[in-house]
C-alpha cells in the first residue's frame, strides 16, 4: 500500500480518454472511458477529462473532499515538475498546455502529471506483472515503442521528464532511418509499421505467404494480420515475427546490462503472438547480456493492458503526495 | 554532507591498493597508495588492503572508534548486499570472496562493498564534476570501458549488483565482436584496443601515419600514442580519434533517451586528448538524442581521475550507514 488516500487517475489518449478512482492499495473503484474528441481542439479535451474525472468520482460514491490527488498520464514531451505538455502530436492545439494548473483551479485536489508510458510503467510495476518486483521497465509496442522506467518502486523520469524513450536506442548506428531522424532505433525495426515493411519487403522479394494479395493493397496489412499469419503457420510472416523478436531481444540485452532489472515486460497487440514473440527475445538475451543478469530478468507479458494508465496515473500521484509530506 | 561520520575508502585495482580517509563531506584527510601484489594471491592482497586502511587511519590521526566504516570499490561481478567477489580477472585466485565479512571480521566498523567503476561514479558525483547535479553518468575509458550510474543522489547497482555494464551496450548487433562474447558493443569500437586495431588498419589500408613504424611491432603501439599523434597533427591517428569519439557519441546519445542524465563524465588517459575526442561525442549526442535532454546533459571530463574511487567507496559506505539508520 501506498497510502491509505484515494485519488482519480486519467489517461489522455489520442482516441479515448480513459479514467478511474483508484485506492493506495490500487484497487480501481470506478472507471470510464470516453472518446477525446482531440479534433475539436485543446479545450474541449480538457472539459472531456474533467467529464471524466466528475463520472468515476460520482461512480464510486466519493465527494471531492474523500481524493486526495489527480494524476493525468499524458502524451507528448512533457515536464513533470509543473505540468506543462510542450506538445502532443496526437492532440491538435495542444502547445503549452498548463495541464496541472488548469486542473489545479478546477479540483480541489493536487494534481500530478505524467508522461503516459512513465505512468503506465508505474501502473503495471504497482498492480500488473511488476508486482513484488524492485526494478521493472515496460517497453509498449505498436505504431511507437513507448517505454517507462521503475527503478527501486519509483519512475525514474530523468532531468527533464524525458528519460525512457527506450524505442529510440540504437542497435544499429548505420542501419534504418527512423522516424525521429536517427538511425538504426530499436523502434526502426521492431515495431508494427516497420515489421510490415519487413513483410512487404519479403514478399517484394519472392517469399510465399498468405499476406501476398493484402500486401499490396495501399494501407492493407497491419502488424496484427502478420502475427495472426505468423500464428497460423505462415512461415513468412513467422520469419518475420521472430526477426522483430530478435531485434527487441537486442535491445533487451542492453536493457539488462544497463539497468539490471528484476522485470522486462511488454504490452501492446503484438504481444497477442505470445511464445512466437517471446522466446525469441528471451534467447537474444541470454546469448548477448551478462550473467547473473541474464538469469534474473523475467521478460513477461504485461498483465493490464487496459488499466495500467488509470491505475499507474493514480499511483503516481499518490506516490508524490507522499514524497512532499515526508 | 552525507553525514558528520568518517570513513576510510579502499580502491582495489590490479596495479595498486588506493585508500584513504574520507569525511562526511567528502574531504580526504589521508591517503596512500601500495603496490598490491597481486600475484602473490589472495591471502596477501587482503593482508595488503588492511594495511592500507591502517596507515591512512593513523595518517589522519583517528581510533578506529572515530571511523564508521569502511568502503571497498572491487573488480570484477561481486554482489554488493553480501559483499561477496565473485571473480576478478586481474586478481589470480579471487573466486567467491566474501570481502565483506572478513573485514567486518577484522576491523570494528561496517564494510560495504561495491563495484569499482559504480563506487567511483558516486565518488565522481560527490566531490568531482558531478557536484550539484542530480544524475551522472561516468565513463571509464581504458582497456575496457568501465561506467557507474548515480540517479537521484544513488548509484544504481540493479537487481544483482550488474547494472551499468554500459560497455556492453550493443551499438551495431552485427557488428564486431566483442571479448564478452556479444557481437557490436560499444567497448569493441572505443576502447585502447580496438582504438589501436582500427589505426593498424587504417596504416595496413596505406594511409599515412608518423605511427606506421612503431605500427607494425608487437605490441608497439597504445591508445596514447595514437591520441598524442592526433594532437601532435597526425591526420591518420586524428581520424581514427574522431571516429572514437563518433563511437562513444552514439553511446551517450543512447543514455541521454535512456537516463535524460545532468551530466556524462569522462574518466581514462584518452582523455588527455581534449576536445578532439569530446566534440565529436557531443556532435552525435546533438544530432541522435532527443531534445531537451540533448541539451541539458553537460559530457565533461572527470575531475577527480585519482581519488575518485577512494572518496566514492567512502561515501557509499557513509550512505548505507545513513540508510540503515533512516
């Protein structure tokens, strides 16, 4: 336990805005999710997170007086210690948004933010497959490699709250341009737009594989449709996942040998393809990082996909209210 | 100051046993440095760091009841809750050595036993150029590169004692291989001997050099002769030095997205070569690491290139106390 406050935790995404009331014990009281409506532009978004946050307060049958915090995981580089989002490239008009002043003057309650990977870190290291764990990170996959950084129960955000930007480590200091401008990110290789690249570009070069006709379709195949193929036993595609395997499993060996963590656990809808994705990771660790390290990372599937934002958010929150009070 | 205690600090290299009594404000009252005979084996080098440790006591005109601990920075994987040295290379005989108990054995005091490089990261922070910041990181540029990592205040030593291996940080996963086994980290690129194999080859490929001569015996040329040909208007050794530092730039810009550190400092003869080794590091750094934490971090050279080991394995020792205590 935490503490034995209450606070309301929201995750501010580009599509939904999820929130809930969660307990020092990181027990979600209550939650919603709602879409952001982030098109029509930075302030409706910020009465949408204070829809949000009224919804899950009343829900769980507490007046404002019975939450101590709102902690708000947010996109974007942001700064921790006034809570101002420089910018948010999924929130159109988001430039300098005061976000913990703003909802500071709204709510009587202290308000924490964070960046949402850092947060949702926290969320799965309190409740998810970090529990009982010292040090965990958690790597997001999808169109991004989104990370966070558990360090002795605390996030560890950096001097600037930019710390953990994990996808964006280099493998390979001469290999693929990503999108960010480096070369040769992990994120460059392992994640989803990049492992569909790697499938076209196997097909392109004579490779069969059940994807060959959606390949070619404009905007026709995901990441999912490669680990479904993958799954269902098209070599191809099951070359191509265990490629993107390897190429985490890389970047996971730098990860033990920097930080020797208890836990490497990964979240997002690649993650469906379970020891596919998996065991390859875990081999590349064990043969590129060092003992006793190697032996004591458990790379693991995060166990709140949903929740971790909301929960995470909360504790957070909860956790600095209890750093300032000692 | 951590602390109004003292403590005395021992450096255990292959060479010569450092030691020294430090304050609680990080002042050196007393130090020595002996040979530490390290081939006349285990038994002799421990009997050696006992002596240490007594002369700078009496040096500094203490009682043992006036010291609170002692702190030993050790070679080789050791496990810093028991204290115990699993193994040291340049130490013949050093197998499972439980360093911790057999000087808590010895002398009144507690004994915390840490990692070399890690202890003298936190000596570095304390008294060196880390001073005043919140987060560094050193590097130990040598045979091998050494590095230790201090985050808010402490340094982080993970799970098992292994974290900060930042040598072994893969840059290029199939790229060279490296004497740990693992393909592409950054000390087969920038350390003295791959320095040294990458001027061979340059001279070997014809390009001109005033170290061609001295190239081509055994073992005829070092990582200094290279940088004080480069600094001497050696275009050849000047290029290779630059590589070096491009090398260890796409290091850093990795720990800048991963830590978003205060400072990057620079430990090791290579060095001496200034600028020509740090600007091309802060080139890559600019150019592959996200801002603000491009910005924010300061990569310097070391201050304290002697004592830092001494002074940090005291003041490690000097934090657990207050640890415990707390």
């Amino acid at each position: 336990m935490i503490t034995t406050k209450t606070a309301v935790g929201i995750d501010l995404g580009g599509t939904n805005i999820k929130a809930g009331v969660v307990d020092g014990n990181g027990k979600l009281l209550s939650r919603t999710s709602i879409p952001t409506d982030a098109a029509k532009g930075r302030d409706v978004v910020i009465d949408r997170m204070g829809l949000a946050a009224e919804e899950v307060r009343q829900k769980a049958g507490l007046a404002w007086n019975q939450i101590a915090a709102l902690g708000i995981g947010a996109p974007g580089p942001l700064n921790p210690k006034t809570g101002v989002v420089a910018f948010a490239p999924n929130l159109p008009g988001w430039v300098n948004v005061p976000l913990k002043d703003i909802f500071e003057k709204r709510l009587p309650v202290r308000v924490q933010v964070g960046n949402d990977a850092n947060v949702a870190s926290f969320g799965e290291y309190w409740m998810g497959a970090g529990r009982g764990t010292n040090s965990m990170i958690l790597l997001t996959l999808g169109t991004g490699i989104g990370s966070g950084v558990v360090l002795d129960g605390k996030v560890w955000e950096g001097a600037d709250g930019m710390a953990a930007e994990i996808g964006h480590m280099t493998i390979c200091y001469n290999g693929v341009k990503c999108a960010c401008g480096n070369f040769g990110c992990i994120e460059a290789y392992a994640s989803a737009p990049s492992m569909v690249r790697r499938l076209k570009e196997a097909i392109a070069a004579g490779r069969p594989s059940s994807l060959a006709d959606k390949a070619t379709r404009p905007d026709g195949l995901s990441a999912r449709d490669i680990h479904q193929a993958a799954v269902a036993g098209d070599a191809t595609a099951g070359a191509i996942l265990e490629e993107t395997g390897r190429f985490l499993g890389i970047a996971c060996a730098n990860l033990v040998n920097i930080f020797n963590p208890e836990m490497i656990s990964f979240s997002g809808g690649m993650t469906d393809a379970g020891e596919m994705l998996f065991e390859p990771i875990r081999k590349e660790v064990k043969s590129r990082s060092f003992q006793p390290g190697s032996a004591t990372v458990r790379v693991v599937r995060a166990a709140l996909p949903d929740t971790a934002g909301i929960i995470g958010a909360a504790g957070c929150a909860l956790k600095a209210l209890e750093t300032s009070a000692s």
